[in-house]
C-alpha cells in the first residue's frame, strides 16, 4: 500500500511462549529507527500471539498482544522471534507452539517476506517455510532444526541467511545485524549505517562475512566535526568534494581538519573519499548492469581507469566479483 508517496510495509511480530525479549527489542528497535530515518518506506508494526499477553525470556509480562489473524496481507513481513528451551518442557507451551506451527503454514504467501530470528527458525521450519530453501538458527538449534525440516538446507556459523524472501538468523544480537541487512536492502546502505551508528552496534557486510561494514570504516571516534564531515560525504560520496569545502564543513582549517581526521580516523580525507565512493561503486555493480565507465562517473571517479586503480586499494577481490551480488 502506498500512501503519500510512502510505501506502508505491513510488518507483523510473532511473539511465541517465553520469548527471547532481545530477538523482538533489538530487530523491532532497527525498524523504529528505519520509520525515522527516510519516508520511502513505513514499517507498520504489530505484534501478534496465540495470547493476549505472553511472559518473556526474562519474565517481564508483554500486554496487549493481538490475536493471530485469520489472513496476511499482500507482501507482508513476518518476523518470528525465538523463546527460551522450557517453552518445550511445558505441555501447554508445546501446545502452544504447536498451534503456532499450524498456523504459519496456513497464512504464510508466497510474497509473505519471513524473518526468523534465532529458535524462531524452528517454528518457521516446521511449517516448512524453509522447504527448498538455505536457512539458519541458534548453534544450539542446528541439529533440530535439520531434523524437522528436512527438506531445508541448514547452514551453520552464520550470522544470518537469506533466500529469496525468507531470511533467518543464528540468534539474540544477529537479529539486530539481519535486520539491519533488510533495512539496508529496502532502503539505502547510507539509512542502514545511520541506524547502527545511533544504535552504537556494527554493520555487517553480508551473513558470511564477519567484517563490520565498509560504510563505518572510521567512525569509532567521538569527534563531532569529523563526524560531520563524514556524514556529509557519506550522503552524497560522488560530490565534487575538495579539503577546502570539507574544511568549512567541520568549521576547521585545512590543515587543522587533515591531522584531525588521520588522527581520529587512521586514514586520510582524500582516501576515506575514495573510500567511500569504491562502497558506492561496488552497490552499485551489485545492483545494476552499467558499464565500468558508467559505474565510475555515478561513484564520483574521474574515469574507469581512476576506480579501478582506487578499488585495487581497498578490495582484494576485482569489480567482476560484485557483479550481481547485492549485499
């Protein structure tokens, strides 16, 4: 549904017997963030059980939970968060999730987007929503999760897996590292690593790759000028920047801003520019099929030649290798 030119995103959170708080506070917190940061895109969010009100991991009460409703609308998000091992040493809580199980597989579209983080994996695979698919969960969740759903491919050591429209994560803080991943799909990386720095968390780059996000490099310092440097850059890495306009930015002499920057940063500005537009370039490639030259003047490079000689600097791998590979 669109509204005012915003894309409204139903988004629902399942909330299972004795869930882990953590799994529903830290990816609904992303979301929150998402809402504040742009207005392309509305999260409306609603939290759903078989109960009204259900006892976390924790034992805090959450009150006011909706009923499970009979049907999902049209492109519908879907997150199932995980619950702690006694919601299976209960009857009633086995009961329960049972029903839950039930339930999933009625409802779930095939244009329902389902996000499950940690053991809410279990559930998910149950319903056989990971049929066909790569998914992943807890470590300690692995071995049944493989043996419920067997028609599933279960990856481990993973931070979190996407396939198609179904993603999953290994558990408690990775659905914050998963949900920004969505956010950052959705949206833009620049919106993503806004939220993990007010978040005070890392981006990740992808669920393999342990590395915090390129987008960050250099922001683990409390400098507000040069934060404001970099967030400007950031925004819009393909300006014609100079050290003269970035300098009045920070409100700082030219020389003044360059010590300061290497000093908070490790880096130079003309090499965290460069840096910044390599990033672009590379979503870029990920995402489209222009040619190098045009790729290079969209980034902010003088030519092809330029970013390629930039890129060898700051990736190992060659632009090919991000061909088609989104992020």
């Amino acid at each position: 549904m669109d509204k005012g030119g915003t894309r409204i995103i139903p988004f629902y959170t399942l909330v299972p017997p004795h869930a882990l708080l953590l799994d529903i506070a830290g990816p609904l917190q992303v979301i929150r963030y998402a809402n504040d940061e742009q207005s392309d895109i509305f999260f409306d969010c609603r939290y759903i059980a078989a109960r009204d009100r259900q006892q976390s991991s924790i034992g805090l009460d959450l009150c006011g939970l909706e009923a499970l409703p009979a049907a999902l609308p049209e492109n519908a998000f879907l997150l199932i968060s995980g619950s702690t091992s006694r919601s299976e040493s209960e009857p009633e809580t086995r009961r329960e999730r049972q029903a839950l199980t039930a339930w999933l597989g009625r409802v779930a579209r095939v244009d329902t987007t389902v996000i499950s983080i940690c053991s809410g994996a279990l559930l998910a695979g149950e319903a056989g929503l990971f049929d066909g698919r790569s998914c992943t969960t807890h470590a300690d969740c692995i071995e049944a999760l493989r043996r419920i759903a067997p028609l599933s491919q279960v990856a481990e050591n993973r931070l979190f897996v996407e396939d198609g429209n179904r993603f999953s994560s290994a558990g408690i803080s990775t659905g914050i590292d998963l949900m920004l991943h969505v956010v950052s799909r959705l949206t833009s990386p620049a919106v993503a690593a806004r939220i993990a720095k007010t978040m005070v968390v890392y981006l990740r780059r992808n669920g393999s790759d342990p590395q915090i996000s390129p987008w960050l490099t250099g922001r683990n310092h409390m400098h507000p000028a040069i934060h404001r440097v970099q967030d400007r850059v950031m925004a819009e890495p393909a300006q014609d920047w100079s050290l003269e306009g970035l300098a009045d930015i920070a409100a700082l002499s030219e020389r003044h801003l360059s010590r300061l920057f290497r000093e908070h940063t490790g880096i130079s500005v003309i090499d965290y520019v460069n840096l910044m537009r390599v990033n672009l370039a590379r979503d870029i490639l990920a995402n489209s099929r222009l040619d190098m030259e045009s790729i290079a003047e969209r980034a902010g490079f003088a030519s092809a030649r330029h970013l390629r000689r930039v890129w060898q600097q700051h990736n190992h791998l060659p632009p090919s290798h991000y061909r088609g590979y989104r992020s």
